[in-house]
C-alpha cells in the first residue's frame, strides 16, 4: 500500500510543483496589489520608489508604512497560518471537516479577548488574554481525551472534547456580553468578535512573524509522517511512526497558529476549512506540497478578502463576516462531494 501510495505522488510531483510556482507568483501580485488599493490609492510606481528608499509624499508614507503595510503583512500571516493549521488537522484526523478551531482554541482566545475588554485592559491585554485563554482551552479539550480516550478513541475524544470546550466557552462569551456595558464595552467586544485587521500595528507582526515561521517548519516537517499516517494509525505504528508523538506535535504547533491569529484579528471562520480543500484540488494529496500550498494559497484568499472589506464598500466591513460568506457556499459544495472521497 505505501508503495502505491509513493508511485501516486511521484507522478503527482512535477506539476505540483509548478503550481506551487503559481501560487507563489499570484501571492507576490495579491501582496503589492494590497499596498495600492484602499481608499488612498497608491500608484505601484510610488510603491517602489518608498521601497527603493527614494523620496514620496509624506501622506504616502504614512499611509503605507503605518497603516497599509502591518495590515497586509498581517493578512499574510493569519491567512497563511489558519490555512496551513487546517490542512495538518484535516490530515491528522483523516476528516475533511475539520478546521483549527475544532479543540476550542477560537471560542477560548474569544473569551479570553471579551473578558479583557469587559475589565477594560489595553489593547495589549486583550491580545495577551486571548492568546493565554486559546492555549488553556485546547489544554483542557486534551485533559479531557486522556482522561476518558483510549487508544484508537483519542482522536474521537479530542473532536468531542473540542466541542465540549466550544461550547462552554461561547457561553461564557454570551455571559460576558451580557454583564457589559450595552453603550460601550458590548460593541467592542462585538466587533472584535467579528474578526478585522484593522487595528493591526508592525509589532503585532513582529511578534508573531517568529513563531508562525517555527511553528510552520514543524508541521511542514511532519509532512512526510503526514502521508504515512493517511493510509492508517496501524499502518503507521508498523512503519515506525510514533503516531502520539506526531499528534502532539500537529496540535501543538496548529494551537499557537491559530491562538495568535485569533489574538491579533478576532474570530475569523472558514479559512482553515476552506483554503485545504482548494490547495488539495490544485496540487493533490501529498502534504510536502499541500501545506506550503495551503500557506501560499490562504495568504492570498485572505488578502483579496481584506481588500473587498476596506475597498468595496462604503464602510469598512468586518474580515469575519466576508470570510464567511464566501466559505458557505464552498462548505455546500463539499457536502455534495461527500460521497467521491477527498
């Protein structure tokens, strides 16, 4: 069986590779198109002179250094992030429905966020807060697999205790917006959790550019392992994998992608569920190449999305809730192909 399963991506290879070529291309475009259009437009000429260090208006240095630029970085990396989280989840649990907030990391970082701004903690308070509370909440999703899963049961446990955890967080969550201030607090815990970038400075960037670079060389690591474990936990055991040490390592490394994405912009749904589905549509099962095509291909989804949310409309719109209309209709089309695998 692994020996077919390796013809299978040999063959694959080649033009996976040159459609990740593509990708890579079409992000560098979506990245310098991102830093024109707004409402201050920026002429791409102009963009390369401020890059080159050559001299532009002061308004456009402004606009582009201090607002523009962190807010398309940061797209760049939360799309990237949640896309690349999702794929090694949906690969680990062998499900296509899976996405990264499936341990309760988004419902926990959203609480943790709410609470902060209920006590009226600084903007660097809120984002500590729910980067903590994301952690503890897959910590207790785990707590709860081990204490009642066992062996081939711990991957249910994990989704149920996920959902558990959900669950009870999102209450919490509607506690605290009913405790808040319907004049001030609730509308900003509201927006924040609708998801936007909007606020996003060159420190969060910095910030986060560290760990998404190591936790992303971990999963994209564990590639290999990843493909094994697709033909079976049992295949996988005979062929030397020590499945719950690669189980660890995925949740891990997908729960502080996904924490510090929700830190930085709110709950932001659909991409890790999505984007997957897309990359295995255009470069196929293997995970050496599915994940660096999840990254390449979430960033881009993702900044395309924060253009038409700054851009398209009067006002700005919420990242949230454009992500999730376009993931809808996607999310139906898979059901319909629920039935010719994945």
């Amino acid at each position: 069986m692994r020996e077919e399963m390796d013809e299978m991506l040999e063959r694959e290879g080649s033009r996976a590779w040159i459609r990740l070529l593509l990708l890579f291309l079409l992000l560098a475009v979506g990245f310098i198109m991102s830093l024109a259009v707004g409402r201050y437009y920026i002429p791409v000429s102009e963009l390369f002179t401020a890059f080159t260090g050559g001299r532009v208006p002061d308004k456009t240095g402004q606009v582009l250094m201090v607002v523009r630029l962190p807010r398309v970085l940061a797209a760049v990396l939360v799309g990237g992030a949640m896309s690349v989280s999702g794929a090694a989840y949906q690969g680990m649990f062998k499900n296509p429905l899976v996405s990264p907030d499936i341990l309760g990391s988004s419902a926990g970082a959203g609480f943790g966020a709410a609470l902060a701004i209920l006590l009226s903690f600084g903007v660097a308070g809120i984002k500590g807060a729910a980067f903590f509370f994301g952690l503890f909440a897959v910590f207790i999703t785990w707590l709860i697999s081990r204490r009642f899963g066992k062996g081939d049961d711990s991957l249910f446990l994990l989704i149920l205790g996920g959902i558990i955890v959900s669950n009870l967080f999102q209450s919490l969550i509607s506690l605290v917006k009913y405790a808040a201030d319907p004049t001030d607090k609730l509308p900003a815990i509201t927006f924040w959790l609708m998801g936007s970038l909007s606020k996003a400075v060159m420190k969060d960037v910095q910030v986060m550019f560290v760990p998404f670079v190591l936790c992303t060389a971990v999963l994209v690591f564990c590639a290999g392992r990843l493909n094994i474990l697709a033909l079976g936990e049992e295949e996988a055991r005979t062929l030397g994998i020590n499945t719950g040490l690669l189980q660890v390592a995925v949740i891990v490394t997908a729960t502080v992608l996904t924490a510090f994405c929700v830190s930085l912009c709110g709950m932001i749904g659909w991409v890790g569920l999505v984007i997957p589905h897309l990359a295995r549509m255009m470069v196929g099962p293997n995970f050496k190449v599915l994940l660096p095509a999840s990254l390449l291909l979430g960033s881009s989804y993702l900044l395309i999305m924060d253009d038409l949310c700054r851009s398209a409309f009067a006002v700005e719109i919420p990242l949230g809730i454009i992500t999730s209309l376009a993931g809808l209709p996607f999310f139906l089309y898979l059901l319909t192909r629920q039935n010719k695998g994945w």
